[in-house]
C-alpha cells in the first residue's frame, strides 16, 4: 500500500479482556516502531523491531504488552488483561532506514483503544 | 522528566496572522521532527531537520543546536492549518535510534 496502516481503526474492551492491534508499514521498510498516546499528550515510545528483531522494548509499560514482528513486515501489538489506563491511541510508523541512520519514520492512523 | 517541552500549549489566533511554536529539547540529538496531527490521529511528518532552516510552502522550521531549540512558522495562517503541532527529537541510546515527542501545541485559526 502507499502508507502505514493499522487496524482496526477504533477498539473497544471490556476491562479484563485481551486486545490484538495491527501495524502493515510502508513494503520494504526495515524499521518499525509502536507508541502510545494518551488524550491531550504527545506520543510515547513502546517498541521498536528492525525487521523481525524487537531491539528496544524499552517504553512497553508492563508484562501485559507484548509486540512481534515475525516475519520483518506486519505487526501485532498485544495487551493482555486490558486496564483502563490502557486507553490510549497507539500509533505505529515505520521508516526505510535502521540502526543509526535519521531515517524519516512514516506514522499510520492510529487505533484508539477504549478500555471500559 | 520532559526532555522535549513545547510552547505555547494551545494558540489561538486570527486567519492571516503570523504563527510561532517553540520547542526546546534537553539532550543531543541527531535530528529533529516536526509533525501535523489532525483530529483522528493520523501523524503527518512536516519536517526533519538537523541544522538551519527548512521552507515548505508557508510553513517554516529553524534549529539551533547549540541552544537546542527549534521553532516552527507558519506564514498568512489559515483555518486549514488547525491542528496540533508536535515537535519529536530523535537521539541515540544504547546503540539505536528513539524519537521522543513534546506534549503538542493545539493550534486554532479563525476566520
């Protein structure tokens, strides 16, 4: 496709369950990169993949959210045993270059993630 | 904890009117983004800049590294560019590359 998309667009959980979000970025990016927005701030970093290999996954916030990237392209970002303080909008965005390089990253839609 | 702060938070301005953002970021950094976000999300990338000036159209980003600041412009303001403004600095720890995001200016024109 021509840009990063994610699905779905808006989810809804109900406090306790586990969420699936999708990231398809930009064919033929090798870096890919989660965040999460809380309403009213800027986005925080969570994870980062370099093709299939998660090499920060500093800003996950707790053992509940896990992230892959298995085959280098599409990624999932799971959160298990959703809490409130989990809604948030997560954005993903990929860029063409790794590692050192200041690549510009291409951000997608974001899901909003709404836990009641 | 901020290591990027913007201001002002929110602007409110008349269409036509000369617009400033600020930004100022605490580490060093190998360059520094400014990004548009419309309500919905989506994150449109304006600029990356690591030194001087960059034009595009009315919009304009400078940075000082020495001072390490930044400040976005936006020349003959329109409705259109009602949105939030995010200022992002990308630096390097342990080896890989991180973008770290101000809280965003909400910027509101008028007509």
């Amino acid at each position: 496709g021509a840009g990063v998309s994610q699905s779905p667009r808006y989810k809804v959980a109900k406090r306790g369950q586990d969420v699936a979000l999708r990231c398809d970025p930009i064919s033929g990016h090798v870096s890919l990169f989660w965040y999460q927005q809380a309403l009213g701030q800027g986005p925080e970093f969570l994870t980062y993949f370099q093709n299939e290999a998660q090499l920060d996954k500093s800003g996950l916030p707790s053992d509940r959210f896990f992230a892959e990237r298995p085959e280098g392209s599409v990624s999932t970002l799971k959160i298990q045993r959703t809490q409130q303080e989990d809604s948030a909008v997560y954005l993903c965005a990929s860029s063409l270059g790794a590692g050192h390089s200041a690549y510009e990253q291409y951000f997608g839609p974001g899901t909003r993630l709404t836990v009641t | 904890k901020n290591e990027v702060e913007q201001s002002p938070q929110n602007l409110t301005a008349q269409e036509g009117e000369f617009i400033t953002i600020n930004c100022s970021y605490s580490v060093g950094i190998s360059a520094l983004h400014w990004l548009q976000q419309h309500p919905g999300g989506g994150i449109v990338s304006l600029f990356m800049l690591s030194s001087g000036k960059k034009k595009h159209g009315r919009l304009i980003a400078t940075i000082n590294i020495q001072e390490k600041h930044s400040s976005l412009h936006i020349t003959a303001s329109h409705p259109r560019d009602s949105a939030v403004y995010i200022c992002a600095v990308r630096f390097r720890i342990q080896g890989a590359q991180k973008l770290v995001f101000g809280q965003g200016t909400r910027l509101t024109i008028n007509p």
